[in-house]
C-alpha cells in the first residue's frame, strides 16, 4: 500500500488547480505500486459494478 503524508497531499492538490495532468517519475517500481493499488481499490470501478 502507498504511504503518502500529508504535505505531499497537499503539493498534489495545489498543483492540480493550474494542471489537471499528473506526472509519475519513470520509475519502474513506483509505476508499479501505483497501478497496483488502483487495482486493488474498491473505487476504481463503475459504480454499481461488483469487482
């Protein structure tokens, strides 16, 4: 699971509010945890769809 503070959260979310695009480092691990755990998340299907 990805651990992120609060501060981190923060930067992200200021950064959105000029640029909706997310830039994710080429780091092969990193890109891995973050697919994964969007996988693994109950949110990331349609509502009313049963993964």
């Amino acid at each position: 699971m990805l651990k992120l503070t609060n501060d981190f959260l923060e930067e992200i979310v200021e950064k959105q509010k000029t640029d909706a695009r997310v830039c994710v480092p080429d780091v092969p691990d990193l890109k891995r945890m973050i697919l994964e755990e969007g996988h693994r998340s109950n949110l990331s299907i349609h509502p009313g769809v049963t993964k």
